[in-house]
C-alpha cells in the first residue's frame, strides 16, 4: 500500500467538500428525524457550494507541476474527486424519496427508523474518516474504513430482507416500501463509489 498523506495544499482541495457532504447527510437525516423538509432545502443550498467546490478542486489539480511523483498524486486525487463527484449525486438523491416520506405523511416502522439512522450516521462516520485518511495517509484507518463500507454494503442487503418480510407480516404501510428501498439503493450507491476510492488510496 502507497502512502497517501498529502500536502496541506492537497488536502484543502477535498477535506472542505467531504466536510459538506457529511453535512448534507446529516441534515437529510435530520429532515427525515423532525419531519420537516426545510433542512433538505438547507442541504440543497450546501450541494451547490460542494458542485462549486468540486468545479474548482479540477481546475487546480489540473495547474499541477512538478516532479512526476506529484503529478502521479495530482491525477490518482482527480480520479477520487469522480468518485467523490458521484457520492455527491447520490447523497442528494437522498432528498427525493425523504421528502416524499415527510410530504405524504407515510410512517415508516420501528426498525426501518432504526435502520434509516443507522446509515445515515454511518455513511457520515465513513466521510469524516476519509477527511483523516486524506490529511494523514494513515493505512491503518483505510482498511478499518474498507471493512465498514463493506458492513454498510452487506447492511443495506439485509435491510431490504427486513423490509420485505415487515411487509409480508403487514408490519409497515406498502406505500412505505419504494421509499425505504430508495434510501437503500442510494446507501449501496455511496459504498460502491467509496470502495472505488478505497481501491485508490491503494494505488
């Protein structure tokens, strides 16, 4: 495994929008936990700052010069930005079906709550964590982190195995079940893109 610790210059690039993201998650998992969708329209405000921001990291990692080893760095960091481009549309996908959830009034069960925040806060865990790898390169931490991304995978599996068997038992409202199962599809989404950048601190 490569040492991934990067310059403060480096870092600064990506640290700032990791920590927006975690913002956007926990404010959609606030939305989802008060019932009120004025934090997704606060979510909402901080994607555009994170899209500006991402805009802006390309344009700098590409005016890299220097010895090949930090234009090797320069372009092994553009391939995490994709990725961490992508986890942004998928946590923003997030909206949709929390606002549906809240607009429609539609009570999920105990356990899908319990569930929903348990994501919600982990996915959040799994960003911070990655603002540390980012700073330290610590490697210790990327394969900690790599075993939870594979636990929020495999989670997501068995929650919509929950779901359906809740639905059969009459557990939880039908109307409930393509909303709950979006959450999760856009869960399996992040963990796909945040094994990608795993695969990447790896070199």
């Amino acid at each position: 495994m490569t040492d991934f610790g990067l310059s403060k210059k480096q870092s600064d690039l990506l640290v700032p929008i990791l920590e927006n993201l975690t913002e956007m998650i926990l404010l959609t998992r606030k939305a989802f936990n008060r019932q009120k969708t004025s934090f997704l329209n606060d979510a909402d405000k901080i994607r555009s700052r994170v899209e500006e921001a991402i805009e802006s990291a390309k344009a700098d990692l590409q005016k890299i010069q220097g010895p090949s080893d930090e234009k090797t760095k320069a372009a092994q960091l553009q391939n995490i930005l994709a990725h961490v481009e992508m986890i942004k549309e998928k946590v923003s996908e997030l909206f949709d079906p929390v606002k549906k959830q809240i607009s429609g009034g539609i009570l999920f069960s105990d356990k899908a709550i319990s569930q929903t925040n348990f994501l919600f806060d982990h996915e959040a865990g799994i960003f911070r964590s990655f603002e540390d790898i980012l700073v330290t390169g610590n490697n210790i931490l990327v394969t900690y982190v790599n075993g939870k991304i594979d636990d929020m995978h495999r989670l997501c599996i068995e929650f919509a195995t929950d779901h359906e068997a809740r639905l059969i038992e009459g557990l939880c409202q039908p109307q409930a079940a393509p909303i709950f199962l979006a959450i999760l599809d856009c869960i399996r989404n992040i963990s796909h893109h945040e094994k990608e950048i795993i695969r990447l601190f790896h070199g």
